[in-house]
C-alpha cells in the first residue's frame, strides 16, 4: 500500500542523495553528511526537508514507525570522567565488556547497562561528536589496554548486552511468588496459564506485579490499595463491551412528535388556550354525534308511532264514540224541615 501517516524518513539514506546534497538557499549552509550533524542544526535541517518537496529525480527512503522495538543498545553521555562511574573494562581481544562499577548511580546504570554489558566500539568511534574526545585514540589501543576509556571525559559510548535475548531472572508457580530483585531498569513479565475452562469460572485467577525501585520500602496495604484502584479504572477505560442503547430521559417535542406519528395521534401542546379549545371541540363533536342518532331513530318512525298513538286515545277506529259521562255522587237529603223519608218497597 506504499507509505502512511506515521512512517519516517531514512536520513542516513537522504544524505547519500545527490539531489539533498546540492540544495542551495540562504541559510542552508553546508550539507549534512551524518544524522548527526543534522540534528545540531535542526532548522537548516527542515529548510532542507522543505525545499526537497520541490525537487524532482530523488530517492525517499520510508520505514514504517507504526513498527517498533526496544534496540538492544543505550547511548550514554559522560560530562566528567568516565571512571567516576565505571571502575574497570575488561578486553577479550576482540570486545571489550564492564567488569564492574565504582558507583551505583551513574548515566550506565540509569541507562539500564549492567556488569558484562559490552562497549560498542564501532558505533562509539563514527560519532562525530567523540572526535574531539578521542583524540589519536582508535579501537585496535582500547582492545589492547580498555582502561583508556576510564580516562575520557566528555564522550559518548555505545553500550549493548553480549546477548540481546531476553534474561530469565525470576519465575513461580501457583500462590509461591516471593519478591526479587532484577538487576535491570526494564523489565517484562510473561503470565502463562492452561486455565480452568468455562465450567469452573470460579477458579480463574491472575496475577497483579509491582515494580518499585531497589531499597524503597515495601508497603503491602499500599501495594493492595494500588492493585484495586488499578483494576477499577482499567474496566472503566475498557468500558461495557455488549451493545449500549441510548435513549433519551425526558419526553421532549421530537420524542412526542415521534410518538404521535407512530401512531396517528395529533401533535399540541397543553395550554389553556389549547385546553379552552379542545373542550369547545369536544362538546361540538358530542352534540353532532347526538343529532345523528336522533335522525337515525327519526328515520325509522320511531316518532310517528308515538304519534298516532296519540290519535287512537282521542279516536277508537273510523266511527266516533262517545265516552260515558261521569255523574257526580247524589247528595244525601236532610232529615229535617217536615220531610218525609220513606223507604223503597216499604
């Protein structure tokens, strides 16, 4: 897929080019002819990266920095004397490795350099930065008497394992893990296991290491606190790993208007104007549906019945008749005044 973002430039492969080499400017001045001398003057350096964008016929050499590794080698840089840390080398005839040290704290060890580690000659003399330090000195005298190198100051030296695999310095079992020192400023710890299977979730168990600075006190209730404060915010960052649904917590307009069209409902808001309107509505709608049923009852004679029901009280048939008159009681006669009362049949 050719270069991407994050992949650098091969300087040391950029200087060999003749197209950088004859870029002219002002200010540029001379060309670079190591990566170290270009970072002595970084802002002649980018000129240059600048005005190569506008070249033509140029090798660009990438590598991907996605891609990284820890390089087995360390760089360290010596004000004073390099014997005021380091107390002897000893040469092999072909290398040359630290036998001891005469201080516990120095750039070496900082750096991660231990006893046995051994001096990259090669690299340490191409530095154009340890001409002036190294004077006459070449490699062939440092292999014959490495002492040479205690009396330097202001240098640099390259530094890297004899063996540039790993180390193996500790390793335990189950519950039997005891604290050890490493004699290392860098460190990786592998946890293997055959685990207990998805029947027995219970069993599963892990491991949390610490690791601290040789001589500082060992606080187990500080240790611990760390652990669970650790494992908290680890499956914080982590997050809920099954599928989150967000919804929102109040029933606002678009919500409710969402709602209404769902299912066919009329979208107003609640107010006393709306309210006023929809009783005065709703009152219309009821004596509508009330004068239709009345027309619908009307339309089936319901009130004609009554209605000649009426007439047959009044009427009986096509012949008048006349209804009997209802005669007032007959009003007894008073037994007074001579008259005579007699009884019938008497």
């Amino acid at each position: 897929d050719g270069a991407m973002v994050g992949w650098y430039l091969d300087v040391d492969a950029l200087i060999e080019e003749d197209a950088f080499q004859e870029l002219t400017g002002e200010g540029l001045g001379d060309a670079p002819t190591s990566w170290e001398e270009a970072t002595q003057d970084l802002a002649s350096f980018q000129k240059r990266l600048e005005l190569l964008l506008e070249a033509t016929d140029v090798c660009l050499t990438f590598h991907n920095g996605l891609d990284f590794s820890m390089l087995p080698s360390v760089v360290v840089s010596y004000d004073g004397r390099v014997g005021d840390e380091i107390g002897e080398f000893e040469s092999s005839g072909e290398v040359v490795t630290i036998s001891s040290f005469a201080t516990e704290e120095g750039p070496a060890r900082e750096s991660g350099a231990r006893e046995g580690w051994q001096v990259n000659l090669v690299e340490t003399f191409k530095m154009d930065s340890n001409r002036k330090s190294l004077g006459q000195l070449n490699r062939s005298d440092v292999l014959e008497d490495p002492s040479k190198l205690l009396e330097l100051s202001g240098v640099r030296l390259m530094f890297e394992p004899q063996d540039s695999g790993a180390t193996e310095y500790y390793r335990a079992t189950e519950s039997r893990f005891e604290q050890t020192v490493c004699p290392s400023s860098s460190l990786d710890i592998k946890w293997l296991t055959d685990g207990d299977g998805s029947h027995s979730p219970d069993s599963r168990w892990g491991i949390f290491a610490l690791i601290t600075p040789e001589g500082t006190v060992k606080d187990s209730s500080v240790c611990n606190k760390l652990a669970e404060v650790w494992n908290t915010e680890t499956l914080r960052a982590r997050g809920a790993q099954g599928k989150i649904a967000v919804e929102p917590e109040d029933w606002d307009e678009a919500r409710l208007r969402a709602l209404c069209a769902r299912h066919g409902w009329q979208f107003e808001w609640m107010t006393e104007e709306g309210e006023k309107k929809r009783r005065i509505e709703g009152a219309g709608r009821a004596r509508k549906a009330a004068e239709k049923a009345s027309q619908k009852e009307t339309s089936k004679g319901g009130a004609w019945w009554r209605l000649d029901s009426v007439a047959k009280a009044f009427a009986f048939g096509n012949k008048p008749q006349n209804k009997a008159k209802i005669q007032p009681p007959q009003r007894k006669k008073s037994m007074t005044g001579g008259e005579k009362v007699t009884q019938a049949g008497a």
